[in-house]
C-alpha cells in the first residue's frame, strides 16, 4: 500500500523537474543574435593608412569635417546565444535582441555569410558611385572613383560613400564643404538612381555615431522611430529617402535654412 505524500513534499517534488528544465534552459542556444554599437569611419579620411574615397579623371577638393559610415556588431550566425544573453539584452539600451534569420540567412556557414556580406558592400560601392556621378552629371567613363574599406561588409554605408564621393568633387556647389565643417554620420542603402533605403540597427548606430563624436545623424525616412529610441541625446536626426534630399538638407543646414527632423 502507497503513502500519501504531504502536500509539501508533493509541491517540492514537483519544483524539482521545473527547475531542471529552467536550468536547461538558460544554457540552451537560442535563436538568436546580440547587437550593440559597432565602430564608425569618416568615409572623407583614410582607414587603415588607405584613402576610404579616391578618385581620378576630375579635380577633388579639400575637405573639412567628416562623413561617418556606422555599423552595429553582432555575434555571428555559429555563436550560441542563452537565455542569460538575452535577458541582459532585453534590459539594455546599448543591446539588440534580433531573431537569427533576421541578421543571417538560414543554413549558410560562416565562410557563406561573410562572402554574401562583402557582395553586399561591393555592390553598395557600385551603386553608390553610379549615384554621385550620376547626381554631378559626370560621366563615369572619364570619372573613376575607388572605393576601400576593410573588415565592413553589407549595403548600409552607401548613402555616406555617395555624399562622400559628392563632398570631394563639388562640396555644397559654392566653394564650401557639404559637411559645413560638422562631423555628419548616418546609415542608408542607396539605388544608382539615388534613392535611400531603410537598414537594420539604427537605434544602435545612433549611439555609435554619438560616442564618435558626430552632432547630426541621416536616417534613412520611415526609420525615425528608431532612431529616436537609441537616446542618443544632442544628436540631430535628419530623415532623407534620396541622394539629391540628402544634400539638400546638408546645404540648407549649412547655410541657416529650414532643415525637416524626425
């Protein structure tokens, strides 16, 4: 004959699977990716002791102030995330939770992910170069322009390589810089026809933009919100869909005029 068990003992036995599954739990990896801040380049400088922007066939001016390209880091696709990783994420502002499938394509290795990354920036540049030139009315058979940044993969910077390009080669189209000499950061993808598309981590790259010194951030339009909520305070947020609202923006600032915020 069996034995009652008391109603403590019963609640302690049936604790004991519930914490072993909890246990497991929080080792477990999970599906999914930790970002935070990554770094910043001005895309007018070097990096590395290598010119980001060179270019041959036209006059390129001096330059002052910087154009910031940001990034975000994030833990790679083989990584294991815990529940410990992302409940210190969910509590912080300088972390990102992301779902993995979001960040990396589903069942491809790292070597896979790193290849697709740097055709992204390949193409970036390409389309970037096609933009400025295209935006200046030079013709890209006379006009070469060399683009070089290592370790940095992904679309993102091509709005910053276009404004760049745009800075070297005109300025603000009357002797001044496009930059009025401030430290400008952003983020967009960027069309050769010159319109700006939304990115991944602008809450993040707001903090990295800040951290790095930039006063005015280009946000990608429709992707304010975002950006509002990296609390990157002092930082101003200029929304732009296109290569040619982009410098209007720069030029209007520059010079006193009515510039649109987010």
């Amino acid at each position: 004959m069996l034995s009652r068990l008391t109603r403590a003992r019963a609640v302690a036995l049936s604790v004991v699977p519930v914490v072993a599954l909890l246990a497991v739990a929080a080792f477990a990896p999970l599906p999914y990716v930790i970002a935070q801040p990554g770094a910043t380049a001005d895309v007018l400088a070097e990096h590395k002791g290598t010119p980001i922007i060179s270019i041959s066939g036209a006059p390129v001016r001096e330059t002052s102030g910087a154009l910031r390209m940001t990034t975000i880091l994030a833990t790679g696709p083989d990584t294991d995330v815990d529940l410990g990783d992302v409940a210190d994420g969910w509590f912080r502002t300088d972390r990102t939770v992301l779902p993995r499938d979001s960040v990396y394509p589903p069942g491809k290795s790292v070597e896979q992910v790193a290849e697709r990354n740097l055709k992204d920036m390949a193409d970036s540049q390409h389309s970037a170069t096609r933009a400025a030139l295209s935006y200046l009315g030079e013709d890209p058979k006379k006009v070469k322009v060399t683009l070089r940044l290592a370790d940095v993969g992904g679309p993102s910077a091509g709005l910053l390589f276009s404004l760049g390009i745009v800075d070297k080669l005109r300025g603000d189209g009357s002797g001044g810089d496009l930059t009025g000499g401030r430290s400008i950061a952003g983020t967009g993808t960027i069309t050769p026809d010159g319109k700006v598309g939304p990115v991944g981590g602008v809450s993040l790259k707001t903090q990295a933009a800040k951290r790095d010194g930039a006063t005015v951030f280009l946000v990608p339009a429709g992707e304010c919100a975002d950006a509002r909520a990296g609390g990157a305070k002092g930082l101003r947020l200029i929304p732009v869909s296109s290569l040619q609202g982009a410098v209007d923006s720069l030029t209007a600032l520059e010079r006193g005029g009515e510039v649109p915020s987010c």
